[in-house]
C-alpha cells in the first residue's frame, strides 16, 4: 500500500498493552502515532497491602482488574506464596487479565463469556468485559460472610466494590499500581487539536478525559474508537460525533473496529489520492449486541 493510502492512527494505550496495539494496528497497514498521555507506576507494598498478600489463602476469591495489576500481583505472590495455596478462585474482567494470571500463575480464571472465546466462562452470565457482565455469574451473587481480594490500580470505579459488598461479601481492595499524567508535545498536541489524523483509539475514561485538554472542533469530527459503551457515552457527551465501540478491549479487536471506522476512507483514497474524509455516519457502530468493557 502506497504511503498516502495508509491511514493515520492515533493511539493512547499506556505500556506494554499499548505497544502490541500499535503493532497490530502497523500490521493492518496503518501509519500509528502512541500519544504520551500517561504512564503507569508500580505501588510500594505498603503494610496493609503486604499483609494481604501474606493472607490471600484467606481468601475465597480474587477479582483482578487489568492485565497491569495481575502482573504485579503474580510477582508479589510468586516472592511471598512459591506454591499458591488451594481454595482460591481468580476472576478477570477481561482475556487479557485472564491470560496474565494464567500464565504466570497456573491458575484457571473465571471470566465472563467470550472474553477468552468461552474458556471458563459461565454460560447463562450476559456477554462482555465489562465490570457488571463479570458481577452477573451465578458464582459472584450469594457471597455472604466471604473474604474477597479486590486487586487494580489506584482510583477507578466503586462499581465493583460496592456491588459485592451489597452481596455481603468482605472486600479488601489492593492497589498495586497507578497512572501518571504526562504533557503531550507540542508536535503531538498540534495534531490532536488539527485532528490530523484519520482514526483515534482510546480504551478509559482517564484517557478521554485527557486527551479532551486538547481537542477542538476539528477533532470531534473524526473517528473515535473506544472500547466500551460506557466509554461511548462519555465521548457524545464530550461531542465526538463518530463513535465505534470495538467488540472488546483487545488489540485484535480495537484494530478490527479501526478498520471497520475507516473504511470508507481507505476506499475513498483507493479511487481518488487525497480524497477527503466522508460525510456523518452512525453514531455508534458496534458489532457485539451491548458488549463492552470496564
């Protein structure tokens, strides 16, 4: 594909997650810029954090939020715990987290359905990666009198939290890491505001909220995908006008939706060099039936 035919990307995705987004969108024949907009940080073990750790075989299960905070909660339990102890059921949000607990721990993880194609997903729990598809199986609704390890990064939504202790259950939350504001550079700031590019990725809310610093009508105008539609909702309430929510947050399907978004613009340039962007389209263009993700 000639260079002019290439789309532009801009991307946001912090770490190492990022970096395989970037290269899987490279690989779909995309021209990727990764906006520096925030790094992630790894949390000093506090005492209470510690002794979590030391009791996890207290504990009838651990929810883990991100692939991030699974990574540093296996290499906080691989020093303190070098054979895990029975009993403890894992839960992941999504297959991401679900494949670092697995592969680091040896450990199976429940997850909702499709977030690792079906593999110990629950059948009659709602699809998707989201917080409330993972709080509907049948295992996480009677949990009356149980110790449950909630493990993230530092902030992020109550949703969890809240909702299993209305369940009864005794939540201890462990934050493992946190996110850190950068500045854009001048040369990237200059392009968000132009909006010169043909498709941005964004996977938070954090992020949308500073990439918005930012933004100005130009922008808005181009394609914006996202990876929930929770996410989708705060992006019209911003004034994106052209949302596509990916199927989930896994780089396969975040470029799936780039592609999908852009489509009309990678024909429009096969039939004319340096043709413009096309007219309005749907607002929300999603293939997965009120899927999303946290």
């Amino acid at each position: 594909m000639a260079k002019a035919s290439r789309l532009e990307v801009l991307t946001t995705r912090p770490g190492s997650r990022g970096a395989v987004l970037d290269a899987m969108l490279s690989e779909a024949g995309c021209e990727v810029e990764c906006l520096k907009l925030m790094a992630l940080e790894a949390l000093p073990l506090e005492p209470a954090a510690r002794q979590a750790i030391i009791d996890v075989d207290l504990y009838r299960g651990v929810i883990v939020i991100s692939p991030q905070a699974a990574g540093y909660l296996a290499d906080w339990l691989e020093e303190w715990w070098p054979q895990l102890p029975e009993g403890i059921s894992f839960y992941a949000v999504g297959a991401a987290t679900a494949e670092v607990l697995h592969s680091r721990l040896g450990v199976p993880v429940r997850v909702p359905p499709r977030a690792t194609r079906g593999e110990h997903a629950e059948r009659d729990a709602p699809v998707g990666t989201t917080s409330e598809a993972l709080l509907s199986l049948p295992s996480l609704r009677t949990l009356a009198g149980q110790r449950w390890l909630l493990v993230a990064g530092e902030g992020g939504r109550p949703l969890l939290e809240e909702t299993l202790v209305a369940r009864g259950a005794q939540v201890t939350r462990l934050a493992l890491y946190r996110r850190l504001p950068l500045a854009l550079s001048p040369q990237q700031a200059g392009r968000l505001a132009a909006g010169a590019y043909d498709a941005m990725v964004v996977t938070s809310n954090e992020l949308l909220e500073t990439v918005m610093a930012s933004v100005t009508p130009q922008a808005l105008h181009q394609p914006l995908i996202v990876s929930s539609h929770r996410l989708a909702t705060l992006a019209h309430a911003h004034g994106f006008e052209r949302v596509t929510v990916a199927e989930d947050a896994s780089p396969g399907a975040l470029t799936q939706a780039v592609l999908r978004a852009c489509a009309p613009i990678s024909k429009t340039r096969h039939a004319v060099t340096g043709a413009t962007a096309p007219g309005p389209r749907e607002a929300i263009d999603s293939q997965e039936s009120g899927k999303g993700q946290a």
